[in-house]
C-alpha cells in the first residue's frame, strides 16, 4: 500500500526534474507563468507598467518586496529564457563542426533544425546536443 | 495559388488568436509560435518590400487628406505589401490607449518565440496597427503607431529580438477590413509583414548585411 503511493510519487518527481533539464521555456510560456504567479505582486507595485522595457525595470527596482512564489518563479523563468537566448545566440560556435559534418549546412540555414531534430543525441557533440535542446527550436519544430 | 494560401495561412492564424479573446487560458495555449513561424516563413515565396516604413506612413496621411470624411471613402490599398508574407494577430489594448493587455502578452511572447526561430532570422518585419473607426481619423492614425511602437517595444524588451529588423507602422482606419461593419473588433488587429531578408550570418552565426 504504502509502496504503490511511493512509486507514482518518485516518477513524478523524476519526470519534473527530466523536463527542466531538458526543455527551456518559450517566451509566450515565460510571460504567462510571470504574468499568473505574480498578478497580485503586479497590481501592487506594477500597476499599469505596460510591457516592455519600464515592466522589466519595475520588476527589478520592486524584486525584494515582492510575493516569495512571484520571486521563485521571475528567477526561475528569467534563468530559462536566459538559457534559451545564450544556446540560440551560440549555437553556431558550439554546434559548427557538427552541422558541417552532420547536415552539410551552416547556421541559420533553413534546413538545420529539421536536419539536427532528425538525427539521433548521440551523434552530435554532448555539448552541442544540449544546446540545441536549449534552443526550444527542437521542441517548436516547424512541419511541412 | 498565392494569395489563397497566404489568406488561408494569415486566417487561421487570425482565427486562432481571436479565439483567445473569448476564451481564457485554453484558447490562449492554442497560439503557437511554430504555426506564426510557418506562416511567416513562406519567404520563399515572397520579396523584398521597397516601400519604407515612412512611405506607408505619408501614404496614410495623404489618404485622409486627398478623401476626406467621418470614414474613409477610399481604402488604402498597397498591392506590393499585400503580396507579402504575413499574418494577422490581435492584440488586445486597453481603451483609447497603447497599453496591452495583459490577457494578450502570451501572443506577443508567441511572436517573439517565431522571429527567434531560425527559418525567420535576418528577415524585416513590419508591425502594422489597424483601429476601428471609433473616433477621428488622424487621431487613429496617431493611436494605431503608437499601439504598434508599444508591441515593437516588447518584442525587443524583454523578448530580445533584434530592434534593427522591427519598423511599426499605424494605419488607423485606413484600411478597414469589414468597412460595413467600420466598427467590428475585426477590424482591430496587428499585421505582422515579412518585408525580406535584411541580415545574413555567417558559419557561426554571426551576422552582417546580405549583401
């Protein structure tokens, strides 16, 4: 009994930590989640900040005074899209053998992110795999 | 076969995004940045717009100048823009101002989610604003840019995409997309227009102008 709530328990957890390693946020996922987890501390300190440059300054200069889930997850998300924007920004420099090895293409060729989606993790650098899942371009990949 | 498709693509997107205004946060995780992306991407397809920002402005100015009147009499019409590659999103603003709404801040994140894609890096895009014909013309006009500033502003901070391949534009009620209803929330909308290629990169991405 005690052993069949366990089990689920851990998978779930396992899952969790899985999918955090793997996947960076989109920015529409970035926006919501802040915009969800911090509606009061926004209607407290932010109120009628439009989005854009003076929001992002209002959540700076406010951070310390706001909610604790509204902090943990403005920190959590900005390291995702932070993470996001470096592999999409790098990917280039980390992933350049592989791409002219693997995909006979260079960056931003139309054809990269279907050719590197189809090839298999183990094929690319380890550490040219990891940013290439950072990128999100994987898991947003365009179909025909 | 080109503008069916194109209409069909900037359609269902519209569709899709209006959606979201009637209904909350299921509607809105339909929007998806790979479908504005595939839109968007048809490039192929399409060209280079020579028409600058500032033309289209003065073009808006001069129409309402050249035909006067409560509504415009003579629809704006920019045949080499419409054979562009584009969609339609909306937008929701607070009333009379260029403050987003927050129930659309997830489409304007979508939006920067497709122009970081690599299929739409390097191209110009032009943020077009449309009202509906509540209130002046000029005014409009005046509204509709500084509503498409506020989601170029966005786009660019905190959703860093690059300021240098962004121009807004406003064309009030210039150009009415049901002028029998001029004012059906139909005709409130963002056009997003891929204006071609302005920046190449190069092996490792690193990036100067096509030349």
């Amino acid at each position: 009994m005690k052993q069949t709530a366990f089990v689920p328990a851990l998978l779930f957890l396992l899952a969790g930590i899985g999918a955090a390693a793997a996947q960076t946020m989109s920015y529409a996922e970035a926006i919501s989640q802040v915009t969800t987890m911090c509606r009061n501390d926004i209607a407290r300190f932010c109120k009628g900040v439009p989005l854009g440059p003076r929001l992002r300054a209002c959540f700076d200069a406010n951070q310390a005074r706001m909610s604790p889930q509204c902090q943990q997850t403005t920190r959590t998300v900005f390291a995702s899209i932070t993470r996001r924007a470096t592999a999409q920004r790098d990917i280039g420099d980390i992933c350049s053998a592989d791409i002219l090895r693997l995909c006979g293409t260079s960056f931003a060729d139309a054809s990269l992110v279907e050719c590197m989606s189809g090839l298999a993790p183990q094929a690319m650098s380890p550490r040219c795999y990891q940013t290439f899942l950072d990128t999100g371009w994987a898991t947003e990949r365009t179909r025909p | 076969m080109k503008p069916t498709m194109k209409l069909a693509h900037a359609l269902a997107a519209a569709a899709l995004i209006a959606a979201t205004a009637a209904t909350a946060t299921l509607a809105q995780q339909g929007i998806n940045a790979s479908q504005m992306t595939n839109s968007l991407a048809a490039v192929s397809r399409s060209g280079k717009l020579s028409l600058t920002g500032a033309q289209l402005r003065q073009a808006v100015l001069d129409n309402i100048r050249n035909y006067p009147g409560a509504v415009p009499s003579h629809p704006l019409s920019f045949p080499e823009l419409e054979g562009l590659t584009q969609i339609v999103v909306e937008v929701d603003f607070d009333f009379n101002s260029d403050v987003i709404k927050p129930s659309s801040y997830r489409t304007v994140g979508a939006i920067a989610d497709a122009l970081h894609h690599p299929l739409l890096l390097g191209y110009g895009f032009l943020v077009i604003g449309h009202t509906d014909a509540v209130g002046g013309r000029a005014y409009n006009v005046g509204l509709s840019q500084r509503r498409a500033e506020a989601i170029r502003a966005a786009l660019i901070d905190p959703f860093g995409v690059n300021p240098a391949v962004l121009e807004a534009v406003g064309m009030g009620e210039e150009q009415l997309r049901d002028p029998k209803h001029p004012t059906a929330a139909i005709n409130r909308r963002v056009q997003l227009v891929n204006v071609g290629k302005k920046f190449c990169f190069g092996r490792s991405g690193e990036q100067f102008v096509c030349p």
